[in-house]
C-alpha cells in the first residue's frame, strides 16, 4: 500500500512542470559548478603534481559538486515537497486517503517514499557527472559512495522536514516557507548550538544538537569518514519529522 | 435492533461531536440494514455532513461508537473503512488522472485484488456512464461527469457501505434521474446512506428517513410512515349548504377548523381520535350536502418544513 502511494506521488511529481523545471534547474547548475571545478583541477594539475600526497581528482571535484547540490537541495526540496500534503487538503482530496482501509503511517511513508524517489534520480544525476571521468582518470570510488550517500541522507532529511510542513497547511507555498525557514533555521543555528552546548560541558545537549544539524552531519561523510553518529543524526530526525506529519494528520480526524 | 443482526452493516449509537463549545451532533443513533437506502434530511447545518464524516472515519466523534458490518471503525478503522465508498460533498479527485487511471489507483487503495481491478474498473465506469470518457483527464470533465466519476470512486470496491454526500448537486435533471436510478440499484445488494435537501429525491430513492435538525434526529421512519405522519390527521370537507364553524368544532376528535372558502374547510384532527365518520354521519343527517372528502395531502415537504420550522423563526 505505501508503494502505491509511492508511484502516485512520483507520477504526480512528473505531471506538474515544477518537477522538471526543478530536474532542468538542479542539472543547469550544477553541470557549470562541475565544469568549473574539472577547469579549475586541469589548471592546477602540475602544480599538485609536485606535492607529497596530492589530493585527487574526486576530492577537488566530485566533492565540491555534491556540497553544492546540497546548498541546491535546501531549495529544491521544499518546492518539490509543497504539494504533497498541502494541495491534497486544498482540493479535498486528502479524504480519498482517509477512507480508503490505509493508515496515516503508510499515507505518510508513501509520500516520502515517492518523494525520495525522485530526490534519487537527482542524486544519480550528480553521480553521473564525475563518473563521466573514469575513463580518463582513477576516481576514488570509496569516497564517492560516502558521498552519495551524504548527499541521499541530506535530501531524505530535508523531504522528512518539508513533508511535515507540508502538513501544516492547505497553501503550497506556504508549506514551502515553513520548510524553508525551518531549514535554514537548522542550518543557522545547528551548526552553532552543537558547539556553544559543548563549551559549557553539556554533552549530551549537544550531542542531540548534532542531529538538527544536517551540515554537520554531511560533513564527514563528505571527507570519506564513515561516521555512524553522522548516519543516525539524519536518520533521528528524518524519524522525528515523518512522526510529526503522522502525528498532525492523525490529529486532524480528531480537530476536524 | 440487536447489534450482531447480521443484516445491519451500520449501527452508530450515542454519536456525538463538539468542535469547541459548539454541538454539531448530540447522541445520533442510526441503524441501516443490508439492501436499505436511508435518506438523511436537514437544513444547512444540520450535522449531516459531520455524521457523515464520522461514519467514514475522516473525523473523531467525540462520543459513542460506530460499527460496520459489525467491525469497530474506532478500533480498527483499516478493517472497518475497507467495506464503505464514501462521496464527500467535493468529490476528491485527482484532476491530472484520466478516468481509468484514477478508478485504477481508487481500486489499488482499496486493496482490490490485482485480478480483478480491471473488471471491477469497466463495471463500475459502466454503472456511473463514464465508458465513453475513460481516457479524459478528470480536469477537463463538466461538473456532471466529474460528480459521476465521485460516485463510481465510492463503489469501484464494491463496498457494503456507500455513503453519498449530497450525491446530485450540480447534476442536470436528466443525469439526476439517471442518478437516481443508480443509487436505487445499488441499494438493492448494499446499504446506502445519502443526504441531500431535495426532498422529492429522499420520496423517490429511500426507503427509511431520518430528518436531522441542529445535531438531533428530531423524525425517523420509513418513507411510507412518513407519509402517515401527517395524512389521516386533516381532511378537507366541501359542503354545500355547510354549518357554523362552531358547530363543526363540537363534533369529538376536531382539533381546528380553518375555513378555505366559502364551502369548504380543513378539519384538524386531535390525536388519536380520527373523526371522519362521525363527520360523514352528521352531514348526511343534518343534510349539509357533502360533496368532497379528501384526506389533506402533506408531502415530506410539510414534515420537513413543520420539524425544522423553528429555525426559520430564529
């Protein structure tokens, strides 16, 4: 049931134009960020040449493309989200759901489901570029799986946060303000309440700080660290958020 | 009214529901039996779409327990929704979707049996008329059809229980009978639940009524008692050499006389005692020339109107 949903939210992402002018956006600039990068490596080669350990070219290149897909994700993600919950409730569709033998759980998983389907496709997109290179050159392949995967868990942490808002509302672009600020709130002050909690010696606080803090999660992974706190803060808050949608939707039959 | 009567497939007692201090329905008791179409009637604001909305489970009541087909919806809504189609006042489609499409994912929610989606897809397009515009984006469908496409969400699984809210608004007179036809032919093998304020609609598909004013069921019966509710409590007697009114008073079981003309009066009767023979007996022994006697017609329109009248004085 949450894979029928899953297909109907992915079909309905691609009847809308906003999802391919977001696919046709995401592509345009991170295709030039990845250009960019390949140009500014090829002028510098010579020079790294001559270094003990030169960093390589997945390092200077791929590396940097996925942290700009993540700044692109932090966009996109709440556009591609809006719809999802809030439009259904506008038309009055939500009710087709909610009579139909599903629970919230699998209404909500569904839409993540097809949301993140879509999130991967953009992935694989950003993954398809420094691929391109291995013909030509040796790509650490190590480092390219974390980065996939720093990449995956951040858009799977930001669908999470911009499903819930999504929730909130029947207004789609309101869904994605409320995801937008909610993001960039994260970003803002996660990065900085983790380390203002640990001076004072709260450990714990800040420890749990870590996992509104998607950056600071991405960026092990981004280095080639496989660090499993870094895997499990996105995964808590993904839970976290996924709950509070549930949660919202199932308090809806209850306020009316 | 045993709740394990295996023929009931909606038994709802003590149903009530608040939003703040409001009541929007207080202690609804409602029954409806395999093969029984009931007409759920009332002004605006009556409550009807809130019962409905928790018969379906998209809202909580805030007391009393609903079963379907003898399953609690409250306890177990995924077992208890998988027998109700339910048409809410909007029908919720999804305007992107062409008509197979929708009835196709309406079908897969449900959890119909891949086997049969296709067959139970063209029957129930057949049954609402929709053969012709499978292939047409839902969007692009007159109200009319869109309306049909409502309906034939709410019985592509072949539901025990199909619940229609207001199920021919924005329909033309001949898709109205067309309509009409439907929900009589689905409430032969299910129990159909409809509400509407077309009160000629409620005489021409239900058999049972109940009238909803301000979140109580202030009349409930079968259309037939309905009927009899007011019919056999007045007459209109022309005479033509007719009495005093006073006099027509004084005869046992006249309530009121209102004169409607020079010959001819309406009689009231007062409960329980039917006057009319005794009226028959008199004018012949007094001679006042009867020529007509008829029961006075009341339609669902005066029951209605004369139940809920105290909302138009306030």
């Amino acid at each position: 049931m949450i894979l029928t949903i899953a297909i109907k939210e992915f079909r309905a992402l691609f009847a809308s134009p906003l999802a391919w002018l977001v696919l046709a956006a995401v592509q345009l600039i991170l295709g030039y960020g990845f250009l960019k990068r390949l140009d500014d490596f090829l002028q510098i080669q010579s020079q790294l040449a001559q270094l003990a350990s030169p960093p390589g070219v997945t390092e200077l290149v791929a590396a940097p493309t996925y942290a700009m897909a993540a700044a692109v994700f932090l966009f996109a993600v709440p556009l591609l989200a809006m719809r999802m919950i809030a439009e259904e409730r506008r038309n009055q569709t939500l009710t087709l759901l909610f009579s139909a033998p599903i629970s919230m759980t699998e209404i909500v998983i569904g839409k993540f489901a097809g949301l993140m389907a879509f999130l991967l496709i953009i992935v694989l997109l950003v993954l398809a570029m420094p691929l391109t290179l291995a013909a030509s050159t040796q790509l650490d392949f190590g480092l390219l799986g974390t980065l996939t995967l720093a990449l995956l868990l951040l858009a799977a942490g930001f669908a999470a946060v911009s499903l819930y808002a999504s929730s909130l509302t029947a207004q789609p672009i309101a869904a994605a303000l409320i995801a937008f600020g909610l993001l960039m709130a994260m970003l803002l002050m996660g990065e900085t309440a983790g380390d203002s909690l640990r001076e004072r010696g709260w450990q714990i606080p800040a420890s749990f700080a870590q996992v509104f803090s998607p950056l600071r999660n991405f960026e092990p992974l981004g280095r080639g660290i496989l660090d499993t706190y870094a895997i499990a803060c996105p995964l808590l808050l993904i839970a976290g958020f996924l709950l509070l949608a549930i949660r919202h939707l199932d308090g809806q039959r209850l306020r009316g | 009214m045993n709740p394990a009567d295996p023929a009931l497939t909606i038994c709802a007692r003590g149903l009530s529901r608040r939003f703040g201090t409001n009541v929007a329905v207080h202690a609804l008791d409602l029954n409806v039996r395999r093969g029984e179409i009931l007409g759920l009637l009332g002004p605006n604001g009556a409550g009807k779409t809130t019962t409905m909305k928790m018969l379906t489970g998209n809202l909580a009541p805030s007391t009393g327990e609903i079963r379907i087909c003898d399953i609690d919806l409250l306890d177990t809504p995924a077992r208890a929704k998988a027998h109700i189609g339910y048409l809410p006042e909007t029908p919720p489609l999804y305007r992107e979707l062409n008509v197979g499409e929708y009835l196709h994912l309406v079908a897969r929610l449900h959890r119909v049996p891949k086997t049969r989606r296709t067959v139970a897809v063209t029957l129930a397009m057949q049954r609402c008329g929709l053969a012709a515009v499978g292939k047409k984006l839902i969007g692009t469908l007159s109200k009319g059809f869109q309306q049909r496409v409502g309906i034939a969400q709410a019985i592509v699984h072949e539901p025990d229980v199909i619940i229609l809210d207001e199920p021919t608004v924005g329909l033309d007179p001949n898709q109205i009978l067309d309509m009409r036809a439907l929900i009589r032919e689905l409430g032969d093998k299910h129990s159909v639940i409809l509400s509407t304020h077309i009160l000629p609609e409620v005489e021409a598909i239900c058999d049972r009524v109940q009238i909803m004013h301000r979140g109580t069921v202030v009349f409930s019966d079968t259309i037939a008692g309905m009927r009899d509710f007011q019919r056999g409590r007045m007459v209109t007697i022309s005479l033509q050499r007719p009495p005093v009114i006073a006099e027509l008073q004084q005869i046992p079981g006249v309530a009121a006389v209102e004169a409607m003309g020079k010959d001819s009066f309406r009689i009231r009767f007062s409960p329980d005692i039917d006057p009319t023979a005794a009226l028959i007996n008199r004018a012949t022994a007094e001679d006042w020339g009867l020529h007509q006697l008829t029961p006075a017609q009341t339609s669902l329109e005066d029951v209605f109107v004369h139940l809920t009248r105290d909302e138009v004085v306030s």
